[in-house]
C-alpha cells in the first residue's frame, strides 16, 4: 500500500458525497493530501448573505459540527436567528441556524471586501482545524437552475422551498461555460502525485454535473493519468438521500446504479454499486468499466471509513499494484 | 389638556432616552403623534452588517423585547453567534445576540438593495409593532468621532470595544456638516401642531450632539414655535448611565445638571432637573431657562411614565394653558 505517498481528488456535493470524504479523511494517513472539490452550483444569495450548503456541509462534517440528524447544518444549534427573522417577516423557508449564520457572515464579509471564494474557504476551514483541503469548483459564479414543469428555479428554491415536488425537465448550470477551474484543481489534477479521482455517492445532476460543466475541470479530469471512480448514489433503485431517483424517473430514466454508470460515460474507470445492486455489475463492466460490488450505505463512521477502504483498495487494483 | 390634539418631538440616544421615550409612549393617548428622532452618529459597519444600536434600543424598548438587565439587546438572547464567530476567529467585541443578529441581517439587506435607513426603520417597526414613529436624523452617514489622547476613536470603539477608558480630548460628527436632515423631522418641526421638543436624558456629546450637528435639524429646532425642553442625563454628578460625567471631568467642566443646561444654552426653553440637585435650580433659571425639580431616575414603568407626564405637564404651563 503506498497510498500515503500519494495525493487524492474527490469531487463532492454535500450530505452523501461528505460522509465518503469524512471516510477517506479517516482511512488515509495524511488527509492533508486529500483535496475536496466541492460544488458551488448551489451557492445562493439569502438574506444579503451568500450561503454555500455544499461546502458548509464538508467544512461542519470534517470538523464534526454537523448535524447527524439532518446532514446538513450545526449541531447544538439554537434558532433564535429565525424566530426574529419571522417576527420581522422575512424570509424563512431556508432555515438558518445561529451557529451556522457566523459561516455565512464571516464569508460574506470577506467576498464583500474582496476575498476569493477560495480564500475564505480555506481560512474558515482552517479555524475549523481541517486538514484536508476543500476548495470550490471554481471562483466564478456558477449557479444550477432546474427546468421544472413550472418553469426555471434556482436550485435551493427548487430543493428547499418547493420540497423538490415540480416535476423536472432538465438541469442548466448557468455561467458554467465561461467558469475559470479553481487553479488548485487544475494543479491537483495534473500532478502525476495523484492516485486517484473519487466521485463521490452526491446527486449527479445537480452535485457533480455542476463541477463537471466547467469546461476546464471537464478537460483536466478527461486528461488526467488518474483513475476516476465513482461511488453509486442510487442503491436498489432508490437514492438514500435526496431527489436524485424521482430526477431520474422524471428524466424517463430507470433509478439504478446502472443509469448513473452511463450518465458518467467514458469518464469512469471504475464503479462502486452497492450490494443489493450486485445483478448489475456484469452489465456495467461489459460497458468497459471496472466494476466492485461493496456495502455502500454509510450508517456510521465505520461504514464511512470501510467504504473510503475499498475507494482506496479499488484503486491499488486498477493501478495495477 | 389639549396633549392629544398635539404632536410630539424627542431626541433621543439610547439606553436612557429609550426610557423616556417609552414613559411618553404610555403617558400619550395615542403614541402614533409621538415621534423620536434617534441619533445614528454610532452607528457602524460591523462583520458587514450596519449596526444602528440606539435606533435598535429604541425598537426593542417600545416593543417591549429589550433586556432590562444590560439596556440594551433583547431579552430571551442566545449567543451561538458569537459562539460560533469566536470559533472562527471573527471579532467578538461588540457582542451581537442571535435574535438581534436578525434585524441586523435584515437592515443591511434591504439597505445594500437601496432602501433607505428611514424606510427600513419604519418598517422594522412597524413590524414589531410600534406605533411611535423612530426616524433616523438623517439618511446620510454622520460618525461621531470621540477624539482621545490615544487618537481618534469610532464611537463603537471608544465606548465597546475600549470601555470608555481613553482620555476624552473632544468629539466630531463626520459627515454632520453636509448631512440632509431627514424630512419628516423638519415636516414635524415646521408642523404648528407640534407640542414640544423633548431632548430625552441622553449623553449630550455622543447622542444628542450628533443630531444638533446637522445644520438643517438645529436650524429647524431653533425656528421651531415649540418649546424645547430637556431632562438632565446628570444626576448628583454622575451619569446614571454611561461616560457622560466622566467625559465632562476630562473636558474641563464640572459633572453637573448646570453644566448640561449651559452646554444646550440658548436652545433651551425648559429644563428638569432631579430632587438631588435643586440647589441647582436658582442659578438654572436665571439664565432664563424654566427649571421643574422631579424625580429623574427612572428605575421601574412607573417611574418613567410619571417622568413623561412632568414632561407634559411643564410643556403645558410653558405655552400658558
């Protein structure tokens, strides 16, 4: 095993794709030789704050803030913040807890005098006492709308406010194309250091698309000398968290792990499915891809660190060590 | 008493002019004729937010929300915020409640999208309620500057973060000079409907100053038909609140209720000074300033509404009804 000689993408969005890099964190040496590339496609503008759930939600689950209720947000939390909020009759469909709401004023008042997303990102993360580097996709805005049957949303208002019931027609990751890559990914993904390029079990349509509609990141990953291996979000037909299966279905689309190994295409190299989804690992490797079957449900962080475990041993096999 | 077909006018910092302020909004038949024109000289920009803490005091207190431990913030407080900023490094100084974090956020929203110190107050108000009219002195931005042998220092500073300590050398009102009066304060003024004009037992350097600084509003007090009348922040030379004797000890002048009366001068029509300090009043009234002798410390309600009907009371027997 030569793992700690090595250095690690995961791209991730929030919740799932966090308890993988919570696990990998966890299993490597060095987790400071992990980089997390996080979504910003769901960053929104709230309350004159700018609010970043996917990166919050890897900063607080790294750092152990989070909370294991929810997956998203603090834990101790009070809600002081949106009692006031409401006796003042603003807005209160996105739900900020006191704790959390000093991310998002500290980080809007650095962007406000001029910080790169980056920068702030890794300071906080810093203070947090994370070891491993979680950087935005990109500095630039990049914003995912939701082609609903009730016209575009953004995506929090589509994932928050309207519960994810309109019935989706497509996904636009506006300001995508003209997005600059973070330059730190770039440096990560051309690094011959680097042993491997872990999708994490995140939404693929509105956690990993968004990275991958960066015309630079898409180019960087395609032309890395390290495997891309993903992780199935959808498990016997179902996503353990989130929209992405009703996505799929609405998309006529069948929810398997089998459709999500096609939507990344000749991207992957190899392809964790869940036990339960074993019948379609034959299918999937007749495709070209490299298939392993593991328990992908992360109960706890044991099933977290097992996982990141065959991320890592997955790897070793298809670098032929 | 003809009080209810009259209209009001008070001046007024925070903590102690708050309490005036409310002892008249209960001592009035109809509080909506009452309105307060707040100093905002110490108001700041703070973690990106515009904090106006004596326009808030006077929200709070007219609410009924305010802490009646500390003055002011609200009562019912938690401080995850603070918690949480500490944790991240941020400023923790001026502490920030997580309830009153919320009219915060909201108040630099809606100011960062172009609406006016005075229309958000309003509104802000009137959602919590309150049927006294709060106006800002001005939209513009006027900072009181408390010059100290240290240097100069913001009013936040000196009085938060420094805790008064700095030698008071003398204070300026930036941007008091070019300032717009706000409108509706000279409306009321110029309005023949208007009773008197209340300066409220603040500090007369740092919270009624910085309104006398604006050419417009001192203009329009001194051409005012209605008489002004002040309550002494001074009681027994000392503030009941606050750096106002120490600041006049560092200036030169003796902490008196005199000294207040001679600092107004020739604005004033009538003064109330306290029981502990009429030995003081002969000398008051011979500069030709009615003096009333009342219970000025206002410990309870009731001793705040019976401080508003002196108030009242004196204003009727100056305009000889």
């Amino acid at each position: 095993m030569t793992h700690d000689s090595q250095t690690w993408l995961a791209l991730s969005g929030g919740v799932g794709g966090a308890k993988l890099a919570l696990g990998l964190v966890r299993a490597l040496e060095d987790s400071s030789r992990l980089m997390i590339a996080a979504n910003t496609g769901d960053d929104f503008e709230h309350l004159g704050l700018t609010i970043c759930p996917d990166i919050d939600t890897l900063m607080y689950t790294l750092a152990g803030l989070n909370n294991p209720e929810t997956g998203w947000g603090r834990a101790g939390e009070t809600a002081t913040f949106m009692t006031a909020v409401a006796a003042l009759g603003g807005e209160t469909w996105f739900h900020l807890g006191d704790g959390d709401l000093a991310t998002h004023v500290a980080r809007s008042h650095r962007l406000a005098a001029g910080e790169t997303l980056s920068s702030v990102t890794a300071a906080l993360a810093q203070r947090l006492g994370i070891q491993a580097d979680i950087v935005p996709m990109t500095d630039d805005v990049v914003r995912t709308i939701v082609e609903t049957e009730g016209g575009d949303l953004a995506l929090q208002h589509y994932f928050v406010r309207e519960q994810c019931v309109p019935r989706v027609l497509g996904f636009r990751y506006a300001g995508g194309g003209d997005a600059v890559a973070n330059s730190r990914i770039l440096e990560r993904l051309a690094d011959t250091s680097l042993g491997a390029i872990i999708i994490c079990p995140s939404n693929p349509y509105i956690s990993i698309d968004p990275i991958l509609a960066i015309p630079g990141l898409r180019r960087a990953i395609e032309a890395s000398a390290a495997p891309v291996i993903a992780v199935s979000p959808i498990v016997g037909g179902h996503a353990l968290k989130g929209p992405t299966a009703k996505m799929m279905l609405e998309r006529g689309v069948e929810p398997s792990a089998t459709t999500v190994a096609r939507h990344y295409g000749d991207l992957l190299d190899g392809f964790i499915i869940d036990e339960v989804d074993e019948a379609e690992a034959a299918g999937i490797a007749a495709t070209g891809t490299e298939v392993v079957v593991a328990k992908t449900v992360m109960n706890d962080l044991g099933d977290r660190i097992a996982l990141a475990g065959e991320v890592l041993a997955f790897v070793e096999r298809l670098r032929g060590h």
